[in-house]
C-alpha cells in the first residue's frame, strides 16, 4: 500500500469531515504539523473538536484554525501565549476541556492502548473533579478520567520512511508518538523521507502499522515561541 503523498492537501483528502476530533501533535511551536493544519484549515472544515497541548501562538499553528472560527472546543492542558485562544474562551465563543498536562498525556496514552478510562490522583478536591467518578482505594481518592480515541491524528516527524516508520527529533517527540497511536487515521508530515528499511529499527519511535499516509515537507522553521531579551550595555 501507497501511504506516501505529494502535499498536505493530497494527504487529508476524503479524511476531512466537519464535527471531527482531530489530535494534533507538538508543544508550543515544537513539534507541530504546520504543513497539514494549514492544510486543514485551507479545508474549511468546521465544527472541530482539537486535542492538543494547546493552540501554538498567534497567527501560527492551530490558531489560524481559531481565526477561521473552524475549532468549536479544545482540549488542552495550556492557553499560554495565544491572546486569540484566551479571548475566544472567555468570551464564550470556544469550548475549552482544560486537563493537567500529564492527565492529558495519559487520557491519549489510555486512547492508543484502548484503555476506556483510568483512575488518577490528580485533580482530586479541585474544579478539575466538578461532574466526574469518584473512588476510592487503598484509603486513597482517585478520579476517573476517559482516555482519548480521535478520528484524525496529524504528527511532526523528523524522519520517516517510505512504510511509515517515525523518528521525532529531541523535545518535538513531546505528544507525537501519542497521538499517533490514538486516532482512527494517522496522517504524518515529516522533514525527511527515506526508503523502507533505511532507518535503524532500534531508532524508530511510532511504527510504521500506526500510520496511513505520510508527506514530506522539508526542514521545519525553527520559530521562537517567546522572545524575551535584556538590554546589554554598549560595547
């Protein structure tokens, strides 16, 4: 089977659909799928529900997505640097699910593994807990979270090859690998492409039978999330 295609767009056509949950991989600007979330935005799908750490930056990433109103809820762990995120939730005008970031990491983990729901201490006693199971054990409460199974997953590899095989490159591993086992379609874009059986199988972190299609999209832009400088006196 062909899983290699010529652009982003090829590579989402006949997936796309509105109302959809979508996971995207990446943290902050490390490790996005810029090359298919643009593609799904230039889409127009609409109604989606979006798994993610969070939402990129202004005007990068999944936030063109919140400009073009297609997101109606996240579910993310951090608004972070996004004023558009933040507006839209606070203005009633975007759902918002938030999830301690390693509750979120394991509610997708859950998905993959085809784990329906698990037990945790976190949240226990907060707002995090307001509607949800809790048991207990041991003397111990837990809360019940529901693990994460999405229609579509786009991941950010830094190589992969011909068959589907991924290797991410340092912190832009974050969510990927995750993800890309928890959703029904696995649509991967990576900076290099090689044949099969070129990449070292001890090197490999998503296997290849996770992934449906893939498209190579060249060195990403190493882009700064947040600048922040002090003066420095004259030389």
């Amino acid at each position: 089977m062909n899983k290699v295609y010529p652009d982003a767009k090829s590579a989402l056509e006949g997936v796309l659909k509105d109302n959809m949950m979508i996971m995207s991989g990446g943290f902050g600007l490390c490790g996005i799928a810029e090359a298919l979330s643009d593609a799904i935005r230039d889409s127009g799908v609409k109604g989606l529900t979006v798994v993610s750490n969070n939402a990129g930056v202004d005007g990068i990433g999944l936030s063109r997505l919140l400009e073009t109103r297609q997101i109606k809820k996240m579910i993310s762990s951090y608004v972070g640097e996004n004023k558009l995120f933040a507006q839209q939730f606070l203005a009633g005008e975007l759902e918002l699910e938030f999830n301690p970031q390693g509750t979120l990491a394991e509610r997708i983990r859950a998905g993959g593994a085809g784990i329906p729901a698990f037990y945790t201490k976190t949240g226990v006693g907060t707002l995090i807990a307001e509607g949800k199971e809790v048991k207990e054990f041991d003397g111990e409460k837990y809360l019940m979270e529901r693990g994460l199974f999405a229609d579509l997953a786009i991941v950010h590899a830094w190589k992969g090859d011909t068959a589907g095989n991924l290797i991410y490159r340092k912190t832009a591993r974050n969510f990927n690998p995750m993800m890309a086992t928890a959703a029904k379609i696995t649509v991967a874009e990576v900076e290099h492409l090689v044949p099969a059986g070129e990449l070292n199988p001890d090197h490999i972190h998503t296997p290849g039978i996770f992934v449906k299609r893939i498209v190579e999209v060249g060195a990403a832009q190493k882009r700064i999330e947040f600048r922040n400088t002090r003066p420095r006196t004259a030389a």
